[in-house]
C-alpha cells in the first residue's frame, strides 16, 4: 500500500537534505515544496513549473516528468514501485491554519517527519546563510536576532502545539544527529516507511562538517538569549 508522506518543519533544519537522501531509493518518491498538501490548490498549480532543486533531482531519478507527477496526483494512481509518495514544505507548518487544515485532511493515515535542530544552529542559518541563485535574498533571512527567534518559535509552535499530537504517524529527525552518525538516519528511515537506504548513499548526502559553525561563529550573547528564550520548548523524541 502507497504511504503518503509530509515533511516538514522550519527551514534550515535539515528537510532538504533528507529529500535528496530518500530520493536515492528508487521505492521513494518526494517533491522539494510542491505544495502538493497544501490546503489551496492553486499553489500546487503555481509551483507546478517553478520546481525547487529537490524536486528537479527526483524527477530525474525516477525519468519522470512534472506532468505525469502532476496527473499521478489528480488522478490518485501511482507506479506499483513507488511505497511512499510525497512533498516537503515549511509552509505545513507556516500557521495555525494551515496546520490544522493538515491535521484534519492528513493526520490519521498520512505518515510524517518532522525535521529538528539546535536553535542556535537554526538562528545562525537565518542570519548568515543569506543568498540562494542570481543573489536572491531567502525568505528565511533576517539581520535580527529578535526576528530570528520569533521566526524560529512559530513554526515549532505550530509543530507542538498542531501537528505533532494530532497526527498518528510521526517522527521526529534531528539535523546534528544526522550529520554526525549515518546510520542514525538510515535505520530511522527503515523502521518508519519499511525502505532501506543504502548507507554510502547516507554518508554522501550528510558529509558536511560545517553543521555546528555556529559555535563558534555566533556571540556569546546571542547564545544566551536563544537558549533562554527557548529553554524547556522541544518536538518531542528523536
């Protein structure tokens, strides 16, 4: 039987590179922010062909194009090889509204990962990983702590107090975890969705050792303010 899989959670913690990594398995099958959940269907439409890296990848692996994703969608009939199908999206968790349109739709038998990490690494991201293609500023960027962080809190908000105790089928994947033990991951992946993902396929798509720069990048100060402010809030197990 099909699973039908969203992941999301604040950008910057990880999600992207966890598409590329499912990808790798010819069984798997998961779009970079296609909005194909989402609860207006014109974003699906107005995403069809502004494609995200993930999703230009994935269809490659797979040989397909966006118009057969597109009618594997409408219609609801998928290839016999694909277990799981999906899209990955921030914008599951962006508001209240949106959440809870998930949770009611999805919730029950949808399966989905939830992507963490540290707050400080996730501030560090917004202010200082500030560009994507041709200069374009990322809608995540902020010169601000202070915007960081309430950022930062309304997406995990949204995750804790929404999504993670309405929907049944759910784990949580931790972004520092990831990148420091491969088969983390690997076996998270295969106890959740039944796909085995080879773990040189892991290591190749969490080979970064710039994970926790923020340590040492990021002030003392703004350490400290993070921390407090986020003392006691976390999604739960990971």
């Amino acid at each position: 039987m099909l699973k039908s899989l969203i992941i999301t959670g604040c950008p910057r913690t990880g999600s992207s590179g966890l598409v590329s990594l499912l990808n790798q398995s010819q069984e798997i099958f998961v779009s970079g922010e296609l909005s194909t959940f989402h609860p207006d269907e014109d974003f699906f439409q107005k995403n069809k062909y502004r494609l995200q890296k993930e999703t230009i990848e994935a269809l490659a692996n797979k040989n397909w194009t966006i118009d057969q994703v597109y009618h594997m969608i409408s219609t609801d009939n998928y290839p016999l090889d694909i277990k799981v199908f999906g899209d990955k999206a921030p914008d599951y968790c962006l508001n209240k509204d949106i959440a809870q349109y998930i949770v009611d739709r999805y919730g029950q038998n949808s399966y989905f990962i939830f992507t963490d990490r540290d707050f400080c690494g996730i501030a560090y991201s917004f202010l200082h990983r500030t560009k994507r293609e041709k200069d374009t500023k990322a809608m995540w960027y902020t010169n601000s702590i202070d915007v960081a962080i309430e950022r930062i809190r309304k997406y995990y908000m949204n995750m804790i107090e929404v999504l993670i105790p309405n929907v049944k089928n759910k784990i949580i994947v931790n972004y520092e975890k990831s990148m420091s033990d491969p088969s983390y991951i690997k076996h998270k992946i295969y106890k959740f969705l039944g796909v085995d993902i080879p773990i040189e396929k892991v290591a190749e798509t969490y080979h970064s050792d710039s994970y926790d720069d923020w340590k040492t990048k990021l002030r003392y100060t703004q350490q400290q303010k993070i921390n407090t402010y986020f003392d006691g809030i976390k999604l739960g197990a990971k």
